[in-house]
C-alpha cells in the first residue's frame, strides 16, 4: 500500500490534513520498479524542439500540465511562472511572473490561459500577450487545469466543488458541491466540457454532468461504490478527467470500474472492474487505460474485452497512455517514455526526456507529441520511422 505515498493521499479529518503515514505506519511493502527490458527499437522518435519551463514541482506532488490551443502550447511552474510557445518551433512567444504558488493548469479556451494555486485562487491570462486580466477566489486548492467554452470558466477545487465562473471578468455563476470522503487521492481530474455539458468525477466515485450555463445536474451516475472497513480500502476517487469520444464518456476510479457511458443519458453501456489513478484515454480503435499496477491494456470501445496488456512496467508510476500517430505513449517516474504498437502492444521505442520523471500524460496534435517533465523540460517529438505500428 506504500505505493500510495507515489500517488499522493489528502485526508480530511475533522477539518484537518493527515498524511499517508498516519494511515500507514510507515510500513513498505510495495512493489519494486519494474526493470526496464532491453528491445530493438523499430521506430526513430526525433525530438523537434526542447526548452525549460521553470521547476518548482520536482520535489513536491503537483500535476503542471501543458496546454496546447492555436498554435501555441501554455506551461506553467510551481513558482508562479506561465509562458507561451509556438507549437511548431518551441519559440518562446511570452513570459509572465505571477507570483502565485500555481497548483493546477495550465488550461485554456475563449482566448484566456487559465491556472489555479494553493491559495484558492483562479487566473486568467491573456492568451495573445500574458497580461493577467482577472483573479477569482474559489472555495480551496485547485489540482487540476481550469477550462473555458460557451462564456463560462470551468474550476475544480479538492474539496468537492466544481464552478462556473464568467470568462469576462471571472464572477461566480454557478457552484456544484459534492460530499468529500475522509480519505482521498491527492489528484482531481480536470473538468471536461463537451457541448454545452461540462463533466466532473468526484472523490465519492460518481460522475455527473451539468448544464454549462448554469451548473443544473442533467445526470449522475456512480462508476464505483465504497467497499470494505478501513478508509484506505474505501478509496474509489474518480482522480483522473474523463475523455469523450463519439458521444461516448470513458472514465476510470480508483479501486473501484472503467465505464463507458452514454454522453446524453449517463446509461452505463459497459463497465469493467480495474483500478486505476492514472486514467486513459480512447481512439476510434480501443480504450487504453493505466491501471494502478503500471500495466497498460487496450479495451475494445464496444464492450470492454481486453484486447492486450503490456506489463512490463508494473510500480514505474506509469502516466495514462495518450495515442499518437498511431501508437500508444506513457511517461514513468525515471523520466522515460515508452512507445506501444497500437495492435498488440509490444514496445517500439523509448526516449528519456527529464531524469526528474514525468508526471502528467502526453499531449498529442496532429504534428508532434508534447511531454512535459517534473524537472521543467517541456520537449516535442515526432516519429520519424513510421515502419512498425
């Protein structure tokens, strides 16, 4: 259960924090790193351009991850740092020092660079140049990237809470609160919105949809429900984003199913029992999904059935697997990102990006492949060898 220090625990105890220690006695008996296994490389990974974005998360639990929206890809440092690149070159096109201890983000949308902190605050920037347009305070820390679409900024904070705020000047319209367990993941998963519905995945292993406009639950539905006597046995956080495709919702819990669901209705149309933190992610092929071992599986979209499982990187705190030109992509804690065959899941590549591990998923467009590292190093790779997928 150590392993669950790598994953990070809040606890909510009688208004206070707890560790994972309180809860686990310092005992270690996790599973040690898989080894990495040697393969011929099959495909080449070109890397099209690197540069640093600051540091600040290396040695602390933050999830900055990047954005990338109009050509231009948005990091942010624990620091308080938020830049803009041009998504093609990596040329630097804005920096801005914002002082705020930056917990969450960088998001996007409506012309705004979003980011959330510590303190509870929201900030949006001027996507054109960085200016700070406007500060909104929310109700506790915002973990995950803030989302913006339809004239309303979309917030998640970790005491159940998800908000919508005015793009124009950051006002409150809505709030939606859900109950917090005593025990969670130090994880949420960034709000998703999909047309004119913005979905959450909540601490108590539910997933609901609101109205974008004013925050109204058009459907909830429990992905997983808590089980057992202890706190840490009753674990099932939705800590991971959903992901929509074709009008079908893909969502993982913790300790608990990955379900499929029917964006329109909440109707569960499969579900299938796995843990996993980490999330996934889905294509017009398969559901690919990191559970919380560090295997990577492929699930077939129609109903769930396995397709294939690569396990060769069990307990490397494997990232969720984002699909890129035909092939699947996780980062792990040495720094490493491994390449999958997108039909059976056999190894083609690895290229290590940052010694200091990579938390957060890939980020993939058409073009290029962007990774961000714990170190700072935010890098972009294209696959120049297309002879094995």
């Amino acid at each position: 259960m150590m392993r669950l220090a790598a994953i990070g625990l809040l606890a909510v105890l009688g208004g206070g924090c707890g560790t994972v220690n309180d809860y686990l006695r310092g005992k270690d008996n996790s599973e040690p790193p898989a080894a990495l296994t040697n393969f011929p490389n099959s495909v080449t990974v070109q890397t099209a351009w690197s540069t640093r974005v600051g540091s600040g998360s290396d040695s602390e639990y933050f999830k900055l991850s990047p954005s990338v929206a109009n050509g231009k890809v948005f990091a942010a440092d624990r620091r308080g740092r938020v830049s803009a690149y041009a998504a093609d070159s990596g040329r630097s096109l804005w920096s801005v020092e914002t002082k705020a201890p930056i917990s969450g983000g960088p998001g996007s949308g409506e012309g705004l660079v979003l980011v959330g902190t510590s303190d509870g605050e929201v900030l949006a920037l001027a996507e054109a140049n960085g200016a700070v347009l406007w500060r909104a305070r929310v109700s506790s820390e915002v973990l995950s990237a803030p989302r913006a679409a339809q004239g309303v900024v979309v917030v998640r904070t970790v005491d159940g809470k998800l908000f919508g705020l005015n793009v124009q000047d950051g006002k409150r319209q809505w709030t939606h609160d859900s109950s917090v367990p005593a025990l969670t993941l130090r994880s949420t998963g960034a709000p998703v919105i999909a047309g004119d519905k913005v979905l959450g995945g909540f601490a108590s292993g539910r997933l609901v949809a609101l109205s974008i406009n004013d925050g109204k639950v058009l459907w909830e539905t429990a992905i997983a429900e808590p089980h057992g006597r202890s706190e840490l046995e009753r674990l099932v956080d939705i800590s991971a984003e959903p992901r929509v495709v074709d009008r079908t919702v893909y969502v993982t819990s913790y300790q608990g199913r990955v379900a499929a669901l029917d964006l329109e209705s909440g109707r569960l149309v499969w579900t299938r029992d796995m843990s996993s933190y980490a999330g996934l992610t889905a294509d017009d092929h398969a559901v690919y999904v990191t559970d919380a071992k560090g295997q990577v599986f492929s699930l077939d979209r129609r109903d769930g059935r396995a397709l294939w499982k690569q396990d060769k990187l069990r307990a490397r705190a494997v990232t969720a697997p984002e699909v890129y030109d035909g092939y699947v992509v996780v980062g792990d804690f040495e720094g490493y990102l491994h390449w999958m065959a997108r039909d059976d899941g056999h190894f083609v590549a690895r290229t290590r990006i940052d010694a200091a591990g990579i938390l957060t998923p890939p980020i993939a467009t058409d073009d290029l492949l962007y990774v961000n590292g714990k170190g700072g190093v935010l890098a972009a790779l294209r696959v120049a060898d297309k002879s094995s997928k």
